[in-house]
C-alpha cells in the first residue's frame, strides 16, 4: 500500500503511539459501509454534503481533478462534449465521482463498476465511451490503453479530507488541527511527490 492517505495515516498513528491496522477497500465510495459496520476509526475520502450526514470530515488537504479518458477514435474533446444522448460514462459505484456526475449530466448514461478497476475495464472492453475518475488514477490507466487520452479540463474537483465517525468532537479537532499543520509543514505535499502523483495540489489553508 502506498499513496498520500497512507503517509498521512502512518504519521498520525507515530504521534499519537499506535500502530495502523489497514481496512482496504476496493473503491473510496465503499469505504462508507465500512463506518456503517464500524470498520474504521480514521479515514481519508472526499467532501461531500451527502456523506457528511453520518461522518465529519475535516477540511480538505489535498484537491485531486476529475476528468475523463477517452479511447484513441473518441471525438469527445472537452467534458461537455459527452454529455449527449448514447454516450455512456463508467464511473466507480457511489465514488465521487458518481455522485456528482449524477447531479450535473443531462444525457449522458452512468455505468457503474463496482471497483475503480472495474470502471476503467468497462471502457476497455467496449462497454462505456468515457471512464471517469480522478485524474491520478486515469493517467495510470492510459498506459494499458494504447492512444487514449485524458482531457485536459475537468468535471469536478475531489476535494479530499480526514473523516471520522459522528459524535467525537475531541478526535474532530485533533485532527483537524494535524490536516492545517501538514499544509502548512508541506508534509502533504512531500506525500503527493512520494506517490507521485499528477493533478493534485495541496488544498489552501481553512478560512
């Protein structure tokens, strides 16, 4: 395992003298059924209002775009170009993706996966037109579709936080304190270059 959240979460875990036990899942959207279960403790997932009904999040440390690949004879040039009739766009089940992609397109179809993998697989094997994800995750994908291309512009921004089970007020402040710290220190953006990341910044200070 590797990547900013586990950076982060490795570092956390060395302040406060424990040891970080990994609850995998195989897509960020599924990472709520795991607070449902009680799962987890801590755990790193994009900002949204819908699942800020049953978790708090504290603000964002890092803003990751999200866009599209598309295969090599696609005309979809920019994002507004697939939202037509016909076109079919795999996307992650309940991702963020997902989720706001559901709010803003008109014609287009969604056609979920239930892995990121999964989505990505769709467009592959002909079954979507589009595969939309964080732009990280589509530049790794480019690689094993010869001649796709990423947009350039994006649908959206993930902007991504710490979230914590309702009803711990003392954790939400800790950790909220720890995510303006790690800005500021430059520890998140030390994260972003070891993973090597693409379209992704550190987010700004908190208001």
């Amino acid at each position: 395992m590797r990547g900013v959240s586990v950076d982060l979460a490795h570092d956390i875990a060395s302040r406060i003298g424990i040891q970080v036990r990994p609850a995998v899942y195989p897509r960020p959207g599924a990472v709520m059924e795991g607070l449902r279960s009680n799962a987890w403790d801590v755990a790193f997932l994009g900002i949204d209002p819908s699942r800020s009904a049953e978790a708090d999040f504290t603000p964002a440390y890092m803003e990751v775009d999200l866009t599209y690949l598309v295969p090599e004879n696609s005309d979809i040039q920019k994002i507004p170009d697939a939202d037509k009739p016909g076109i079919r766009i795999a996307v992650p089940r309940n991702d963020l993706v997902d989720i706001l992609l559901g709010r803003i397109l008109k014609h287009a179809q969604l056609v979920r996966a239930d892995t990121v993998a999964g989505a990505f697989d769709l467009l592959r094997s002909g079954h979507a037109d589009v595969c939309a994800e964080p732009r990280p995750n589509l530049v790794e994908d480019q690689e094993h579709l010869p001649r796709s291309r990423v947009l350039s512009d994006r649908c959206g921004v993930n902007r991504v936080g710490i979230v914590i089970p309702k009803g711990n007020a003392g954790h939400l402040t800790y950790l909220t304190e720890f995510v303006e710290e790690a800005k500021v220190s430059g520890l998140v953006q030390r994260a972003i270059d070891h993973a090597g990341l693409r379209g992704v910044q550190v987010a700004p200070r908190a208001a």
